[in-house]
C-alpha cells in the first residue's frame, strides 16, 4: 500500500486539454466546444456522462484554451455558487455537476440565464444526468434542457486501446498488445483510470527494474484496487 503510494505521488500530472481528449465519437461535440472559447460566441451548452466519461476533462480543456484566446471565462464551483454570480459582459460561464447546486444556486444561475443574451455571456454546463433526469428547479431544468445538449459518448473498445497504446509510447514504453487488451478486460472501464494503470505499471517497473510484463501488470492492477477500497 505505501509502495503503491508513492507510485501515485510521483505519477506526472497531465493537464486537461481539448488537443489530448480522446475524441471516439464524440467529435462535433469537440468541435462545437472549440467554437465557445472565440470571443464571438454565445451558445449555451449543457453536456453529460457519468463519472470517467471526460465531462470535466472537457471544461477544463475549454478554460484553457479560452484563457490562450484571452476571452473572459469563469469557473463556477457549483457545490459552492450561492446568490451571487458576476461576471464581466462577452464571459464564458462554466459550471461543472450542476446537480450540486443549492436551492439559492439555482436561483442564481436561472438568473444568469436570463442576463446572458442582454450580457452576451455563453453558458458551459456539464452535470452526470440528461435536464430532464437532473434534480433541479422545474424552471432551471427546462432552461438546460433548451439549450445545445451532448452526451459525451463513451469510448469504444478499440479507441481505448488506441489512446492506451499512444499513451504508451508517448512515456517511452514498449507495452505488447497483449497487456493493453489483458487491461482492457480486467481494468476498470474508464480511461483515466486504465492511464492510471499504465503509468503505475512504467512508474513500478523502473522503481523495481523489472520488464514490462503479465505478471507485472497483475500487481499493479490488484494494487490499484486494493487502493480503491
């Protein structure tokens, strides 16, 4: 467990970017997401997946690149927004699990939907559940639910191994094919936990100078899951 630890202290951090999401089938909605950080655009935006589908890597793609853009953006913390929302005309607005919004929240950000056309703000909002299965106000859910919806698509198996293999390479690894479909079946099913896996199967084989091989990967993989619990 404190071996396991320190492989996931020292684990390098990548820093969400709309360039290194993997796209599968989700590419208009990639492509749609790129037109919101140009100063010019005021769409309003409501996408959903569960946990692990890369809702959030998404937003945090979409303030990065607004900010390079030097747009006006906004992250709204959504289990802490209360009454008050500012934000300076011609902003970008994101709020991440907008199921977490208090009574008072939701209040706010139904206002904000009716200052955005006169403001010019664009909404960005992401939450786990399709409007109409959100526990929300009657009034905020029908106004998410009117605007551009996209569920984030999951990726199929073949495009997880892609990215998987990419992933790979790009850490110097030389990982068989074998392992990444053993970890396919026996990995958890989102892919930022299965690159998890694979930077703490590099990470444990140069701290132990052991090959990349099954029996190596079994370990971190049972490991990881005994972290989890």
């Amino acid at each position: 467990m404190k071996k396991q630890q320190l492989l996931l202290d020292i684990r390098p951090e990548q820093i969400p970017g709309l360039d290194n999401f993997v796209v599968g089938d989700n590419a208009e909605l990639l492509a749609h997401l790129g037109s919101l950080t140009d100063s010019n655009t005021f769409d309003q935006i409501y996408l959903w997946g569960p946990p692990g589908s890369g809702r959030s890597h998404l937003l945090r793609g979409v303030l990065a690149q607004a900010q390079a853009k030097q747009r006006p953006v906004a992250w709204v913390d959504a289990a802490v927004l209360d009454d008050a929302l500012s934000a300076v005309p011609g902003s970008l607005i994101i709020v991440d699990d907008v199921e977490a919004l208090s009574a008072a929240a939701q209040i706010t950000l139904f206002r904000t939907f009716n200052a955005a056309r006169l403001a010019g703000l664009a909404l960005l909002l992401a939450g786990a559940e399709p409007p109409l299965r959100l526990a929300l106000r009657e009034d905020l859910r029908t106004r998410i639910g009117a605007t551009l919806v996209y569920e984030v698509k999951p990726l199929s198996e073949r495009d997880k191994a892609a990215a998987l293999s990419q992933h790979a390479r790009e850490r110097g690894m030389n990982v068989d094919q074998a392992l990444i479909d053993y970890l396919l079946r026996h990995g958890r099913r989102d892919l930022p936990s299965l690159l998890a896996v694979l930077d703490l199967l590099d990470l444990a084989s140069l701290q132990q100078k052991r090959p990349l091989t099954l029996p190596l990967l079994r370990e971190v993989l049972q490991e990881s899951l005994e972290l989890d619990y």
